[in-house]
C-alpha cells in the first residue's frame, strides 16, 4: 500500500519561499489485520521494546516578560534621612536624632548590631584582608618572546580614499578612536573627494560610530583629556575647529581665517589648564598659536619662530611637529623642517626670551617629536632615516640613536608603560619594536602591517594596544604582547644609567671638541698672539710627530716578535723532519747489515 499526501500551492504563491508552521498530528489512513496472515505467525505474550536513535526530548512554549536593565548613579552624602528632615539643616538633624534616642526600640536596635559588629571587628583584627599572596614567587615575563597580533582593521568608507593623518585615543577608557583623514599629496587633489573625518568604535570596524564634517579636511585631530566629549582639530586651510560630539556633527565654533594660519597646521595639542578650553597649534607657515576653545575669535597669544628672534614670519622656520609635557607646564618643544628642534619657554618675558635652545643633528623635516614619560629630560624625534634619543643638556648631538634604514622614517612614539620601549613606523608598511635593554642596533621586532607607506601611529594609555594609519586610509588596531608592556624588573634603573652613561659621554666629546675649535682658533690668530699661535702650532706637531714615532716604534716591536715566533717554529719543524729521516736511515741499515761508516759514505 502506498501512502502520499499532496502539497496544493496557489498560482499566485509560486515563486515565493516555503513558511512552515508547527500544526497538530493529523491521520492519514488506518490499516486494519489480515485475517488471513494470522496463521504465518506464532503467538506470544505482548512485548514492547522501545527503540529510538535520538534522545527523547519535551517540547514546550514559554512566553517571558522582557526585561529592561538600566544604570543609574547615586550620591550618598547623608543617607537614611526622612523627606521631612534636611540633613544640611544642623537643628533638624539634632533634634532627629533626639527623637530617635528615646524611642524604645533604639536600645534593642543597637544592642542587636554591636553582637554581629564585635564579631565581624574581631574578625578583621585576626584576619588581614589586605594581605598579598604569592609575594615570593617572582613572574618573570621577560622570557616571552616579544610580538604582535592585528585586532582590528578600519578602513575609509570613501571611494577616493585619503591618508590617515592623525589618531587621537578616547581619553575615558580608550574605547573609540578619532581619525583625521586628509589628502596630504595637496597636487593631487581630485574632484568629489570627502572632506569627512571618522570616530571608531574599536569593537566595530564596519562602520564609524560619529563622522565629523569640517568645512576642510582635517589634518590633525585631538580629544579633550578633560572632556572626552570635545575634540579640536587643525583644518588644511590653517583654520582651527572645535567639536561637541552631544551637540551636531558641524563643528561649534571655528578659527577665522585671517588670524588663523596660512599654512595647514600639523599639530594642535591641549593645554593642561584650569579650565581645560585652552591649546595651541604649531603650521609650517612658521607660527604656534595659542587659542581659547570658548572665543576662537583670535588667537591669545602668538609666538614666530625666527632663530635670529627678531621675529620676522619670513626668516620663521616651518613647524612640522609639535610636542607638550602636561608634567611641565612652562615648557614646549617644535620640531621644524629643517630638521632642527626648538626648546622653548612660553612664560618668558619677550618672545625673543621664548626660544631657550635649538638642538640640530637630522638632514630632514622632523616627523616625530615626544618626551619619554618616565624621563622627561630625554625626547626621541624621528627624521629622514633615523630615530635620535636627546637630553637637554646636549644641544650639539643625540646621545643615542639607531642605524640608518632603507626606507625612510615617518613617525614614533615611546611606550606608556615602559621607559625602554619605543615605536617606529616607515615608509615600506612595517611598524618596527625597539627595546634599549635587550638591542640597541636593531628593532626587537618588526611588523608588516600593510603594503602601502605608514604615516602616523598612536599608543593606548595602557599600553597593550596600539593604532597604526597609513597612507590609504586604512588603521590598523594591534595588541601586542605582555613583554612589551610589563615592566621589567630594575627597568627604571637600568635605563637611567644609561641614559645618564650616554649624556657623559656626549658631555666629554662637546667638551673636546669645544678644545679643538680654541685651538685651531688659537692658530689662526695674528699679530702679537702670531709667534705663540706659531709656538703652539710646532708642539702640536712635535707631539703628532712623537704620537707616530711611538706607534711606529709598536709596530716594529711586534713585527720583530713576530718574526722571531716564525722563526723559531721553522726550525722546530726542520730539527723533527731531519731526526725523523736519520732514523729511518739507520734502521734500513741496520736490516741490511751496513755499519754506521758505510751509512755516513753512502750519505
């Protein structure tokens, strides 16, 4: 017998998908016995033996009321006071207290507490709850081996993609990230191209989370420390813009343009103020400028860098970087492209006071320009094909610095957690590890994060994560291992003695070449200082002449040692080849019966 069940389907359903829906059993036929089969069978007792495949599994619906969770804050200044009694108020909160003393069930109320109390008092004196475990055992994490794995990637959602310019961190648990993007190849500008910059959320790379709309693109952008709500930014146009994320997307309030920069400014940093609306920026049109987020009308104060501090714009040397140590309020630092860093004081007197010294030492533009946060005498700068370490106390030349690379250098940055570590980025795509403690001439490790060139990168505050932003758009989010960002044991030291090791040395070398220069000017002198200068000349060639002699005469030394070593050695090896043959001669003598005279006359 054949069972079918037919599926009908309207003419105007055809096409569309199947919706199956759960319904009850229904019967379809019943087969009664055959009598006639009943004989080819053997009765027996009824039998039942269950058998499933699968398990056996109920099958129930529950309708649940959703439920809605909600965070709230609460003050409790003075809690525990009814509606009717303001605890501000000395005299209610007195004669509260009076009326609830004489109640009768104060009494038994606090009787019952204290039991409970002296127990628990009884057992914070036996017991320290503030004690550490596990003081002896000492976790080295140095033994790891250091690396890096890619978390996140965000990339431009324009079609004409732009370079990621700058990268600001959330300052309230780093859970965003700003990103200024803006086409610094300013020839090739194409028509139709966005002028949009982008807020991350770092769990969700498909799209921004806030977009922001300047009115040109942005080319440096930077959160508010003290209000991760506001964002400044430095426009292409030289003006300078300011955010409120809760308000619109529009920027609140923007620089005019005829005080603002004439140059596309690279830098704008916020100053560590009461009031926390103040910053100041730094453009290759040879200004830093300072500005009130609350009247960007003008700028409060105006400073040209002119190393001849005459203050003239058109002597002024381009600031490409800018750096701010909220640890020294007075003080900031500019990196210029000419390749030279500029110290300078911002509570001095006259701007001409303003520049305090000028360190050179790098052939190109300066790229990155950032103190070490442990030791804020020594900044690192990055610039054509090396990244230089400095102190303030050497202005001539860096006292460390690394090898010249293939490819040229385009940013760095120190770690946040430890003072050995820093980061460099190039122009091939990789992201290159540096730890002074383990290698000093090259990186510990080295990352391909993209094809393209890198630009920019920044550091989390924690240390364990780091952006990177390259030239198409693209900003690649990566943790990096613990080794990296624990510190080490003695770390502090360590690095400060060398740090101090490396500044006495550069010190002796200033010094001797300092001794150079007097003497060669020495030299050159005339008139009556002529026969001394010519007196100093002939005993410094009496000594250089003394100098060769003796290295002459070293020379010669060794060389007759030498010599003597060799000669020595030909005639040990002469002596055993002669003794080895006499004696082979003897015995073959000997062997054939020929005396000792007959030897010698055959010899």
């Amino acid at each position: 017998m054949e069972v079918q069940y037919v599926y009908t389907k309207k003419r105007l359903e055809f096409g569309r998908q199947c919706n199956f829906v759960d319904r009850g059993a229904e019967l379809l036929t019943n087969i009664q016995p055959d009598a006639s089969l009943r004989n080819q069978y053997v009765e027996r007792n009824p039998v039942d033996m269950p058998v499933q495949v699968s398990k056996e599994m109920s099958e129930h619906e529950a309708n649940t009321i959703r439920y809605e969770t909600e965070n709230r804050s609460i003050n409790h200044t003075e809690g525990g006071w009814p509606k009717d009694v303001n605890p501000h108020e000395i005299e209610q909160v007195q004669r509260f207290r009076k009326k609830v003393e004489k109640e009768e069930s104060y009494v038994q109320t606090i009787t019952g507490l204290s039991t409970g109390m002296e127990h628990f008092i009884k057992q914070n004196n036996g017991i320290d709850i503030y004690e550490k475990y596990f003081q002896e055992f000492d976790f080295d994490t140095s033994e790891e081996p250091p690396g890096a794995k890619m978390i996140n990637v965000f990339c431009d959602p324009n079609e004409i993609k732009r370079t990621a310019s700058n990268l600001s961190w959330y300052p309230d648990g780093a859970r965003k990230l700003a990103v200024a993007y803006c086409n610094l190849e300013f020839q090739r500008n194409q028509p139709g191209i966005s002028d949009n910059s982008y807020i991350w959320d770092v769990e969700n790379p498909n799209r921004p989370d806030f977009t922001l709309k300047p009115v040109s693109p942005i080319v440096c952008l930077e959160y508010n420390p003290k209000d991760p709500h506001t964002l400044i930014g430095g426009c292409y146009n030289g003006q300078i813009a300011f955010w409120d994320t809760r308000k619109h997307q529009h920027p609140c309030e923007s620089s005019p343009i005829e005080v603002s920069h004439r140059d596309p400014p690279y830098k704008v940093i916020w100053l560590s103020s009461k009031t926390g609306t103040e910053c100041f920026s730094a453009s290759t049109d040879g200004q830093v400028l300072w500005w009130d987020t609350r009247k960007l009308g003008e700028p409060t104060e105006q400073l040209v860098l002119d190393l001849s501090k005459q203050g003239i714009i058109a002597k002024a040397q381009g600031a490409s970087v800018l750096e701010y140590e909220s640890t020294i309020p007075t003080k900031f630092m500019v990196g210029t492209e000419q390749g030279t860093i500029i110290s300078c004081n911002r509570k001095a007197k006259t701007p001409a006071e303003k520049i305090v010294a000028v360190y050179s030492g790098h052939h190109g533009p300066i790229y990155a320009l950032q103190r070490n946060p442990f030791f804020p005498k020594n900044f690192l700068t990055v610039a054509d094909w090396t990244a230089r370490i400095w102190s303030e106390d050497i202005k001539d030349s860096s006292i460390m610095w690394t090898n010249y690379d293939m490819h040229y250098l385009t940013d760095a940055c120190w770690s946040t957690q430890r003072p050995s570590v820093f980061f460099t980025t190039k122009m091939n795509g990789k992201l290159d590890v540096w730890d002074l403690l383990f290698k000093q001439n090259d990186p510990v490790l080295s990352v391909q994060v993209t094809d393209g060139p890198l630009h920019c990168l920044r550091m989390q505050e924690n240390g364990s994560h780091i952006g990177v932003g390259s030239k198409d758009g693209t900003v690649t989010l990566l943790e990096l291992s613990n080794s990296l960002y624990t510190l080490q044991r003695n770390e502090k030291a360590l690095v400060t003695a060398m740090f101090e090791r490396e500044t006495r040395r550069e010190k002796i070398l200033e010094a001797r070449h300092r001794e150079m220069k007097l003497k060669e000017k020495q030299m050159k002198s005339g008139g009556g200082e002529g026969e001394e200068g010519e007196g100093g000349g002939e005993e410094e060639e009496d000594l250089i002449g003394k100098a060769e002699q003796e290295f002459r005469e070293i020379l010669d030394k060794e060389k007759a040692v030498f010599e003597d070593k060799e000669r020595k050695m030909k005639e040990e090896v002469e002596q055993s080849e002669n003794g080895s043959y006499g004696d082979n001669e003897s015995a073959q003598g000997e062997k054939r019966g020929d005396t000792p005279e007959e030897d010698k006359d055959k010899k």
